[in-house]
C-alpha cells in the first residue's frame, strides 16, 4: 500500500469524527441548521475525494 493510500485512510477517518462529532452536538434529534448543513457538505465532498484516491492507490 503506497503512503498516499495510508493518508487517505487516516485523513478520511479524521473527516468521518468530524461528522461524528456534529452529530453528537445536535442529538438526539439532529435537526441540523443551515451553517451545519453546509459544514456537514463540505465534509463529505472531501471524505469523497479521499476514498477517490484510495481507489486510485488500491484498485489500479
């Protein structure tokens, strides 16, 4: 596994606590406001682009 892979894998476990953490602010119910909404967007179009590259690295 190239280091690129293994920083993709550890980026995008770190984006995935992010949303985690969002979650937890706005439990139990969720109800997420706009400036969330948006934040929650932006991170997964960049979870996204991290598994992109995991396929590039490990499916090529």
């Amino acid at each position: 596994m190239s280091k690129r892979a293994v920083d993709a894998v550890f980026q995008a476990l770190f984006l995935l606590s992010d949303l985690r953490y969002l979650l937890r602010e706005t439990a139990p119910r969720h109800d997420l406001d706009e400036a969330q909404k948006a934040r929650a967007a932006t991170t997964l179009e960049k979870v996204k682009r991290q598994i992109a590259t995991l396929e590039e690295e490990l499916i090529r």
